[in-house]
C-alpha cells in the first residue's frame, strides 16, 4: 500500500510542524504512555469496499484528543461557556500518515500525547493502532482561539495540561 501525506491548514502561510520521522512509534515506558481510546469502525466509516474512508481518520483523531482532555478535566462545553466569552480549540496544522488500511468492524485504538506546549498552542503526536499494528500517526498543531485570535493558554488548562498524570511534554 502506497503512503498518502495530507497536510491541512487553515491559512496559507503557515509554516510545516516538523514531519514524523519514517520509524516513528508510540513510546513503550509507562513513563511516557499516551491516553488510549477505542474506536469501533461502522459501516459509516467506510467506502463501498468495507475500508475505512480518509476522513474517518479525522473524526477519530479528533474523538481520541477530545478525550484525552477530558480526561485532563478539560471539558469543552465549560471551555466555550468560560468567562468572558470562552475560548475553544482549533486545528491550525496536521500531518498524517497513512500506513494501512482499517476494515469495518476493526476495534481501533488512538494514542495521544502531548509534544509540546506553546504560549497559545499545543503540539500533539497521534496513532492510530490495530491490536500492535500502526495503522496511522498524526502530528497536529492545535491553536487556543478566542473572538477570532489566538490567544495564550489559559493558566488553569496549562496546569492541567502540565501536570498531564499520563504523560509530561
């Protein structure tokens, strides 16, 4: 199977997250482990052929993080309600590597860890596995916005974010 890249971005002069090295794997220390979540793959997660459409990638990646903040105790709907209007995540940079196909019906598992944190954004790595089998890894640059601009992360999320109990950047 041939190796896709797709790089999105929400404004043309955004510069490159640095690239996944061909090799890259989760890290296997206890230390470092990433938040896991399973995915079970329906019917709608597929093309006429049983595998997995592209997009539906996208939506596990996002389901996979969503749930690696909550369990930070980062809740979004308390994030947009937050004083003064609010504040919500968004994707501003993804690479994704697409290794293998998944099948309807697969038990899917996404791993998210953070890489690093910036004044108003945070640099995770993503996997997609199969049982042992890496079937996609993701770098995503998600931006802390607010009326429209970015902003600085909110002390009370840097904390959580900081004190992350299933890994440290």
């Amino acid at each position: 199977m041939r190796t896709k890249k797709l790089r999105i971005s929400t404004r043309p002069k955004l510069q490159p997250i640095r690239p996944m090295p061909p090799n890259f794997e989760p890290p296997a220390s206890a230390a470092s482990a990433p938040h896991r979540f399973g995915v079970r793959v329906y019917y709608e997660d597929t093309d006429f052929s049983g595998v997995v459409y592209h997009a539906s990638y996208l939506r596990f990646l996002e389901r996979g993080r969503t749930e690696f903040l909550r369990a930070l105790g980062i809740e979004h709907r308390a994030v947009f309600a937050g004083d003064g209007g609010g504040f919500n995540f968004a994707v501003r940079a993804m690479t994704i590597d697409f290794r293998r196909a998944a099948l309807m019906d697969d038990r899917l598992l996404v791993e998210t860890q953070i890489e690093a944190l910036g004044g108003a954004s945070i640099e995770m790595a993503q996997a997609i596995l199969r049982e042992k089998e890496i079937l996609v890894t993701a770098k995503v640059r998600i931006a802390v916005i607010a009326g429209g601009k970015a902003i600085r992360i909110p002390e009370e999320v840097l904390v959580k974010l900081k004190s992350n109990p299933v890994n440290s950047p």
